[in-house]
C-alpha cells in the first residue's frame, strides 16, 4: 500500500474557510510532491489562504503571480530549471477561473509547447476569491452571485480542452479521495512533459453546505456521476474504481444536487441538461476505454 | 459626531449590522456613514465596521479610532482582539452573551443575541444571524429608535423573522 | 429618491437609470459588487441590458468596443489588474472614438496582492485619450456616471470617460444616495459612422504616417473641446438636479495661504483637516481636482501648495505633483501617501500642511 508522507507542507494556519475542500487538496499534492517543488499561484483563493505578508502557511516557495498568467509563469521557471539542470517539479495550482477563462490561452500555449510541468487545476466552480461569481465551469442551473437566477450556459470541459492537446498525462480527482489524488500526483511528477491534473473542491460557502459535509458532497459528485475520476495516459484511458462502480449502480443525482443551496429552485430543463451532459460523458469515457474511439 | 465600532467574524452579519445601523440612523433623519474594514479574509476570521452618525455631512473617511460605543457581536475575538481598543473614558460596551459581562470596567450591556436567532430560526448555513437582532439591542440603547430600526430591516429584508429577532432583542435587554 | 447606498451600488444604480445597450464586465475586488449588482438588475428584469459575462477583462473592454461601434450604448467597470489586462483594449476605445462609459474601482497593483485604494492604476492609463473623474461620495459616484454618459456621447467630444472611486473607502461604504429620474438628461445615443451595411466602411485599416498624425490631432481637439461640454453639462445638471461640481472641488480656497491639492476620498478629509487648522488659526484651503483628463486650468499663484499623491511615478515623482509643476508652475510640497490604502487621516494631513518644505517630496510613514 501507498504511504502518505507525514511531512507537511503547508501549516495549519492558512485563513480557508472551515471545510475548505482546496486546502486539503493543495495538502496531499505537496506531499506528493515533496519538497523540491516550486509552486505558481494566479489569483484565487490559494493566493488569500496562504498568509499575509511577512508570513506564510507554505513551506516550499511560493510564487503568486497574475490571473492570467501561471501556465506561462510556469513555462519559463520550468526552462530555466531545464537549463541550470535542476529537477525541480513546477506545479500551477489555479482554480477554475484562472484555467477555464482568463487562463485558457496560456495554458493551452504551455501544453502545445510541450512544457515540462504539473497543472492543477482545482475547481469549485466559480469565483471564490471574489464572493462566488460565476466561472466558465460553473454548472448548468448552479446560482452564483453573478448567476442569480441559476446559471444559463452549460460547464466547459476543461478534460476535453487539454486532451485535445494530447498531454502524455491528463487525469482527473476529487478532494473526497485523497489517495487516489495522492498516487496521480506522484504518477504525474514521474513523467516528463505537461501533465494535468482537475481536481473537483467542493465549497462549502459557494455551493451552500455546512461545512462539515465537504468529503460527503465530494462522494456524492462521483458516486452520482456527475464527477468521474479517471486518468488518460498517452491517450489511453483508465476509469478508476469509485467512477467504475459509480456506473454500475449510480445514485440519482438530484441526492447531489439536493444538499448544495446554489442549486435550489433549478428547473427541470437544467437537471435533465446536467444529467444528459454527465451520461455523455460516462459513455464517451467508457467508449474510450474500450479503445472503440 | 457618534462613533460605532462592531467586531465579528466573517459571515456573522457584522457589516451588514453596519449598514443596517447607517440606514435605521437615516431614517431617523440623520447623517450616517457605515464601513466595513476588509482584510483580505475568509469566512470566520475577526473583521471589525465602523458606523458613523451625525446631525451634518461625514467627511471622514479613515477608521474610527476613538469610539463612543463598542459592540462585540462574537465574544471569542476579544482573545485575539483588543476591543476595547481607544474607547472613550465614558463609552459604552455592548456583547452577545449568555450572561452579564463587565468588559474593563465599562459601561457593558450583555444580550444573549445567538440565542435570539436561535429561537427565531435565523439560521443560515448553520449559523445565526446577528445583525437583525443586534439592531434591536441598539433601538433599546437609544442609539437609533426602534420604528427606524423596524424599517430598515424590513428594507432590506423580506423575511418578517428579522423584525420580530430585533424586537425581542429590544425587550429582553436591559437597561 | 433618498436612499442610502455604497459607492458600487450607486454607480449600478446610475446604470440602471441610464440603460445601456450592452453591459460587459468581469468581477474584480473591490468592484464586484457592481458586476453583481447589474447581473441581478439584468436578471430580475429592471433593467434590460444584454449582459455579457465575458471570461477577461481584456474581452470586457474588446466587447464594448464591439457594441459602441454598432452604435449601442455600452459600460464596464474594473480595477487595478483588469484595467491593466484590458489596457490595449483601452487605447482601442479611444483611439476607435467610443463613447464607451467605465468605472474604476481603484486599486492597488500588485506584486504583493494589494485589494486597497491606490490612484496608480488610471493614472497609468492617463495617456490612452480616456476622460477622466475622480469622485468622492457615494452621490458624486453616481452624478458623475450619469453625466459621463452625455459627456462621452456629445459630438464635440466622442472619446470614452472613467469614472475613479477609491477601492473600499468609497466603494464599499454606505452614505445618503438621491437617486434620480433623468428624463431627456441623456439624449439618446446618435453615433456617427456607426457601422451601418448599407454604407461599408472599414475601420481601424491601416494608416499611413500622415492620416494616423491627423487621426491624434483630432482626438487632442476633443479632449479640449470637452472642458466645454463638462462645464456645460455639469451647469445643466446643476439646473435640472440641484447638484453642481467643477473641475476641482474648492474648500476655503479664496482666502488660503496654503492649499491642499488632492484626489478622491483624501480630498474630503482634507477638508477636516482645514477647519481644524483654520481653528489654529492658519489660513488653509482644499482643492480636491475632480477631472484628470481634460487636466484644467488651476489658479495656485501666491500660497503654498501641499499635493497629496496616492500614486507614484518611479523615478519621477507623484503624477498629480508633476503635472502641477508643469501645468500651473507652482512647487509644492509633494506628499506621497496612502498607497495601497494606507490610512491618511485628518490629523495626518493637517501636520502635513504644518509640516509642509515647499519643494520637497516625502513618502508618509517610511521616509526620514
Ligand atoms: C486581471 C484580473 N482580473 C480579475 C481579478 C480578480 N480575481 C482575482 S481571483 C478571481 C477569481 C478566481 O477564481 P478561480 O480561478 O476559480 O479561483 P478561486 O478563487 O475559486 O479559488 C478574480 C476574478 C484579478 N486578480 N486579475
Ligand atoms: S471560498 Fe471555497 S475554495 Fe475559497 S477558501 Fe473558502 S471554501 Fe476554500
Ligand atoms: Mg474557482
């Protein structure tokens, strides 16, 4: 069985909210990671967690940069190490708005460019450094501060936009399963190249649920399917167990959808959107692992 | 020119107290400015608002420094804070609480404000609210009357539980 | 009607009363609220806007842009990182003569991560061909963006205007609001060479040397031209909503031997601090310059002159200082305070004026 480190990386004073899911997640990823780790931070919620000046709760460099910048940041730590010849692992930690909107260029620039990093892109699935405003990956139907009436347009597929860029590593996590985040993380490191990791962070004040519940509304995500963990190794995809067995027997998703306040009052037309969206995509994964496409 | 300091933790309800003060004060017919002095964060760390009220135009903007009352609407940041922090010699102290309080030898109120909420089920996302019921604790003190205080929770709120949380605060506490 | 309201509210609130065509903007701190407060205008109904939820600023501005040019209304709102993620878009919207209307929740810039008052972020944007005011309450915060609308959209000016509200001080604090009706305030929006089909034209096509030189000539005239159309709007709003402003907001200048010189919400406290050194007995004055862009003719002849800056120009000085030294050949006592939302208090400004060394710069707080 995998150890998990007992180092830590990051203290346990950072100012997350209580049942902050992006905090544990940034926790298991830097164990993972170790100490030779240089981290690149845009604007999110990371860059208000981690301490006010003179201090901070990191214990491996930081560097926080602009919204739009990380994957490019990142680009040019991850040359210059290559050049000085240091094995220094650059991770990005951004949220989903610093991915799927404002950074989406960058990004796609660092992939294509085949740059040798590690993308974590941690989604709650809005804007949490600003009050919850709505992201480009924001559900269907989810109401946001933006978002009054439930958010019209349906998530991006983030998975999708960077398999197009044909990644040799590209997988996806959730915070209710550390482990699993755990063992991808390492495996990711492991390889050269861009590798991309999307890791679903439950939020307890953006998605409405007491605190306590985050590991709970996690589970529920994937056991309903409507977060499916899998990794794509050179193209090549593997559905991990909790997703396998979410698609024998998943629990209906309005269980989901039902103890999260941001999706209170959603039409049926939006359920039906969400639920057709999360069938698609289970079976086009299925389809691909069965290398039928 | 009274000056009003409110300490909280995010999420209470401390700035929107704030405002609702400014606004029950405007009702009244005076000048009144609240703001809100915003670290950069998160959800239950201490924040502080300031409430200003006049019978002329407020041209003051920075912090309030020496204030005439201090209103403590979560006990526990006194560990962390000084609130008392520049209160005036003949200034007053009012704190949620459970039980009487002397705060620095103060003048001190004590109002058992959470439980307020509790009994009128003013809950949201597992916490109770404060502002509303706070409002009415204030209405008692004399620093705003209690017809503004009823109009301006009910403008900007619709549900009628706060009116009734701010009128039990205002017969529970005693002056 | 009275109301009391903060400072973004308000600006939403003078929206609302405006109607824009199209409204596009990105959440930023401390200007969010603004963006929210439309988004549920939009949402409720109150206001028809077509609200685009654009993924950048640099989208925010390039969408209004391509609104304004069909001849449709636009608006945005930003600060400090979106105002600099939009700046190629900025020029574009003034360079393009779109009357594009956009508030500035100003904000320091980062690194580090700074979410307070600073004036650095439009100051850098001082160059683009933008009009630009600088308010001080809640009310001004809204008179301003309705009259900006009518200035940017007057045929003598046709240039886009920024309305500056410092970060939290004033956009997050509640005072008295008297919002308005606007009736015919605002003529409707008649913008020439709007793109029209049946008469195509190209835009923006590349420009040799002697059209582009002739194009900023142009642009220069406007901006002069403007100080015209601000006067005479501010008179008619005055007439209309019994609310007048000018260039400079003038406290006990008249009789003053020393005047502070300052932007936003210092300039209200600075007024503080002259009575309490009017009580002392000195003879002091607050000008607190309200447009930027066009920059207006001040008269500081024959006192001291004390200039707060919240901005700075590495390596040249407080942008306000300088530009009082080239423009009206005064040297001040330039004071450097209050970036990244230091608290310049009354106190704090009345001991710079008692304190003050004609010629000198001094950074509050970490110089000498
Ligand atoms: C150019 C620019 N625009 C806007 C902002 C304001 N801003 C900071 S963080 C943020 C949202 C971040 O959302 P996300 O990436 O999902 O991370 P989260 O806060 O949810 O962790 C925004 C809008 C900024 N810092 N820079
Ligand atoms: S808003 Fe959400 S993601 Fe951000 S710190 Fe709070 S719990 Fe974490
Ligand atoms: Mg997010």
């Amino acid at each position: 069985m995998t150890e998990i480190p007992k180092e830590e990386y990051i203290l346990k004073c950072t100012s997350a909210c209580a049942g902050c899911s992006s905090s544990l997640i940034l926790r298991y990823v830097l164990k993972a990671a170790g100490e030779d780790t240089v981290l690149v931070i845009p604007a999110c919620c990371t860059s208000v967690i981690q301490g006010i000046y003179p201090n901070t709760a990191m214990n491996v460099p930081i560097y926080n940069v602009a919204f739009a910048a990380a994957a490019a940041c990142a680009s040019g730590m991850s040359e210059a190490f290559a050049k000085a010849k240091k094995k220094t692992n650059v991770i990005v930690y951004a949220g989903d708005g610093g991915t799927v909107d404002i950074g989406i260029q960058a990004l796609s620039g660092a992939f294509e460019r085949n740059t040798n990093f590690l993308y974590i892109c941690y989604d709650n699935e809005a804007y949490g450094n600003t009050g919850m405003q709505r992201s480009g990956s924001t559900p269907t139907g989810a109401r946001t501060t933006t978002t009054p009436g439930g958010k019209m347009h349906a998530k991006k597929d983030l998975a999708g936009i960077v398999a197009a860029h044909n990644p040799p590593y590209l997988a996806t996590a959730c915070s209710a399963y550390p482990m699993d985040l755990f063992k991808k993380v390492k495996k990711a490191l492991s390889i050269e190249g861009p590798k991309f990791i999307h890791v679903l962070a439950p939020c307890p004040p953006g998605w409405r649920y007491p605190s306590e519940q985050t590991i709970e509304v996690g589970k529920l995500a994937v056991k309903s399917g409507m977060w499916i963990l899998y990794e794509r190794e050179y193209g090549k995809v593997t559905i991990n167990g909790p997703s396998k067995a979410a698609m024998i027997k998943p629990i209906p998703i309005e269980d989901y959808l039902s103890v999260q306040g941001r999706f209170k009052g959603i039409t049926r037309e939006a359920v039906d959107m969400l639920k057709s969206q999360a069938e698609k995509t289970a079976k086009h994964l299925k389809l691909e692992e069965e290398g039928i496409c | 020119m009274y000056e009003i300091r409110i300490h909280s933790r995010g999420g209470q309800g401390g700035v929107t107290a704030a405002r609702l003060l400014a606004l029950a004060a405007f009702r009244d017919g005076k000048y009144a400015t609240a703001c809100p002095f915003y670290g950069a964060e998160r959800r239950g760390a201490p924040v502080v608002s300031f409430v200003r009220i006049d019978d002329h135009p407020i041209r003051v903007y920075s912090q309030i420094r020496s204030p005439d009352l201090v209103v403590v609407l979560d006990s526990s940041v006194m560990e962390t804070v000084d609130v008392l922090q520049g209160l005036k010699e003949e200034g007053t102290v009012l704190i949620n609480a459970t039980h009487g309080m002397d705060v620095g030898g103060y003048r001190t109120y004590s109002i058992d404000l959470t439980g307020i909420a509790l009994r009128e089920n003013l809950v949201v996302a597992g916490s109770p609210i404060l502002n509303t019921p706070v409002l009415g604790a204030l209405a008692k003190m004399d620093i705003v009357s209690v017809e503004s205080v009823t109009s301006a929770i009910s403008e900007m709120f619709s549900d009628e539980r706060n009116v009734k949380a701010a009128q039990a605060a205002f017969q529970e506490l005693v002056i | 009607m009275l109301t009391i309201a903060t400072g973004n509210k308000a600006v939403a609130a003078a929206i609302k009363e405006i109607r824009p065509d199209v409204v596009a903007a990105y959440p930023i701190t401390p200007q969010t609220e603004i963006v929210e407060q439309i988004a549920e205008y939009v949402t409720s109904g109150e206001l028809d806007s077509r609200y685009i939820p654009v993924e950048s600023e640099h989208s925010a501005m390039a969408a209004c842009i391509g609104a304004s040019v069909t001849g449709a209304r636009s608006f945005t709102a930003t600060s400090s990182h979106g105002l600099f993620y939009m700046h190629e878009m900025v020029n574009w919207a003034a360079g393009g003569r779109l009357p594009i209307v956009m508030a500035n929740v100003n904000r320091a810039l980062g690194p580090g991560w700074n979410v307070w008052a600073e004036h650095t972020d439009s100051l850098q944007e001082r160059d683009t061909g933008w009009l630009q005011v600088y308010v001080s309450t809640v009310q001004e915060a809204y008179d301003a963006t309705l009259m900006a609308f009518r200035i940017a959209e007057h045929h003598d000016v046709l240039l886009p205007v920024m309305i500056n509200l410092d970060g939290f001080t004033l956009s997050h604090i509640m005072q008295s609001l008297e919002t308005v009706e606007l009736g015919d305030f605002v003529p409707p929006i008649n913008l020439p060479y709007a793109i029209d089909t049946a008469s195509p034209r190209g835009y923006g096509t590349l420009t040799g040397p002697n059209d582009y030189f002739r194009f900023r000539w142009d642009m220069e005239r406007s901006m002069r031209d403007s100080v015209a159309v601000i006067r005479e709007t501010e008179d008619e709003f005055a007439r209309r909503f019994g609310r007048s402003y000018g260039f400079t907001e003038d406290y006990h200048c008249d009789d003053a031997d020393v005047v502070v010189v300052s932007m936003g919400t210092i300039g209200k406290e600075a007024e503080v601090a002259v009575d309490q050194l009017r009580r002392e007995g000195m003879k002091a004055g607050s000008m607190r310059l309200r447009w930027l862009r066009p920059f207006p003719d001040l008269d500081l002849s024959g006192r001291d002159v004390v200039v707060i800056d919240r901005d700075y120009s590495f390596g040249f000085g407080g942008v306000l200082a300088q530009s009082l030294k080239a423009k009206c050949g005064v040297d001040p006592f330039s004071v450097i305070a209050g970036l990244g939302g230091q608290e310049v208090t009354y106190d704090d400004i009345a001991s710079f004026v008692r304190d003050r060394r004609i010629g000198e710069e001094h950074w509050f707080g970490v110089s000498d």
